[in-house]
C-alpha cells in the first residue's frame, strides 16, 4: 500500500459516516415504533388503542389535505389518498373521509364544467351526491354541490 | 489497519444509535401531540358540518363522536385543554335531540354542556338560549371563514 495512513484515516471516515447513517436510520426506525405504540398510555389500553389509531389516521388526513390545489391533477392524487387511508382507517372515520371526497368530486365536476367538460362533470357531481347521502345529507341539489365547490375553490385550507 | 476499520465501525454504529434514539423520541412526542390536535380538529370540523347538513341521526352520531374523541383526549392530557369544544359540542347536541323531539336527552345534554361550560368559564353561567345563539354565531362565522 502506497499510502497506507491517508488510505486508514479516509477509509475510517467513510466507515464512520456509513455505520453512524445505518446505526442512526435502523435505531430511528424501531425506537419510533416502539414509542408510537405507546402514545396516550395514560389511558385505558382499549381507549388508548382507539385513539391512536384514529389520531393516526386523523394526522394522515389532515396531512393529505394541506397538499390538495385546485388542480384536476391534485384533486385526482387526493381521492386517491383518501381511498388509501379509509382502507385502513376505523369505521368512525370513514363519514369523516367520505365528506372530503364528496368535496373534492364536487371540486373536479366544477373544474370540468369551466374547462367545457359537461359528461365529466355530470359523473363526477353524481360520485359526490351519492357520497353526500351516503352521510345523511338532507338536501343534494345541483347548487348545493356548486355551492361547496365554490367554498372549496375559494379556500386555500381544505377541511 | 483492520483494527482502525473496526474501531470506526463500533463508533459510528454507537453514535448513530444515541442519535437514532433521542430523534426518534423528540419526533414521536412530536407527532402524538399533531395527532391530539389533528383529531380533536378534524372530528370537530366533521361535527359542525353534519349539525348543519346532516339529517338528526347522522349529525347525532358526528357530534357523540367528537364528544367521545375530546374527553378520551381530556383523560390523557390531565387537563381542561378542550372543555371549551365540549360545551359547544353537548349544546349542539342537546338542539339536535330537540329537533328530534328527545326532550329528555336535550335536558341531559344541556347538563352536561352548562358543567362544561363552568370548567371553561368559572363564574358565568349563561342561559340554554345564550348557549345556542353563541354555537348558531360560531357555525356561521365558521361559515364565512
């Protein structure tokens, strides 16, 4: 070996970085885990079982929906989400989830409907009326849909 | 050289273990409180949308769930962080069992809004009207916003 110091203390240095990256992401990982299984210990194992699976899912949503734009293409990704996390939400969460996908169909019906899509938007305010009585709303008109489309396109917080 | 290889391996492991571990902790105190937040909000948001649109049962069984969420998160915080979102939510329900004619569990709920209600302001206790106006003033400011 030429230079077999330089060789040793660079080679040690990468072994360092490279061990300290695996170290560090493998312990993050399990101690997360760990720790997120007992959040809200204070509590009765079933209640506290219950809220962190609903708190869970709650923050996944909330997440979710700080990213929807008024784009065609973003309310699309968000259905999307939103069927993703209702197949493993709790049961009690799923009006909560139907309701901001009623939202975001009414959204895209309304955006169809600007861009000269009347077929698209028809199908897509039927997707939400349906989802709309689904949770017990009383009235579904036409502009009642218009209507929370618009609130939604005017809102830059989705909820 | 292998000794030197060694050694940087055992190092590097060990402090990224101490650092795995205490980012680990910070970021999980971190996340239970954004989901004690994120539940007690999106159940709420829930709660007041149904109350305005929803038919008795389905509005019902929105605000009991909000009520459920926020006194489980009352257990677990020890404190009085969401007696303020209980009152609301037991005068909603309390004009929903009205609107149902359940007079009986309006009473009930009523109740259980005015203690609340004592924790949130002690001293004060408005009337079953003023607590219904002031829940019909919050929707609709939560309307325009």
């Amino acid at each position: 070996m030429k230079y077999p110091l330089i060789t040793g203390f660079c080679g040690g240095l990468l072994i360092v970085a490279g061990c300290t990256y695996i170290g560090y992401r493998g312990t993050a990982a399990i101690v997360y885990r760990q720790k997120q299984s007992t959040w809200f210990n204070s509590l009765e194992k079933h209640d506290a079982d219950r809220l962190r699976q609903t708190g869970q899912m709650a923050l996944a949503y909330s997440l979710s929906a700080l990213s929807i734009q008024n784009t065609t293409l973003s309310l699309d990704k968000s259905i999307q989400t939103l069927v993703k996390i209702r197949s493993t939400a709790p049961q009690e969460l799923w009006p909560v989830l139907d309701l901001r996908m009623a939202k975001d169909y009414a959204t895209l019906g309304r955006l169809e409907e600007q861009a000269g899509d009347p077929a698209g938007a028809a199908g897509h305010r039927q997707r939400a009326a349906d989802l709309l009585r689904s949770i017990g709303w009383q009235t579904v008109s036409n502009e009642v849909l218009v209507r929370l489309a618009d609130k939604e396109l005017g809102s830059r917080l989705k909820n | 050289m292998k000794t030197t290889f060694i050694v940087s391996a055992i190092l590097g492991l060990l402090g990224g273990i101490v650092c795995g571990y205490y980012s680990a902790v910070d970021a999980s105190q971190a996340m239970e409180s954004a989901a004690a937040i994120s539940v007690s909000q999106v159940t709420s948001n829930f709660s007041v949308q149904q109350f305005k649109h929803a038919d008795p049962d389905h509005a019902r069984n929105a605000v009991l769930e909000e009520i459920q969420i926020l006194q489980l998160l009352e257990k677990a915080t020890h404190g009085r962080y969401h007696s303020a979102e209980l009152w609301v939510a037991y005068t909603r329900l309390a004009m929903i069992e009205e609107s149902s004619n359940h007079l009986e569990a309006a009473r009930s709920a009523i109740a259980q809004a005015k203690l609340w209600l004592k924790m949130d302001h002690p001293g004060r206790e408005p009337t079953e009207d003023q607590m219904k106006q002031g829940v019909r003033g919050m929707d609709d400011a939560l309307d325009r916003f």
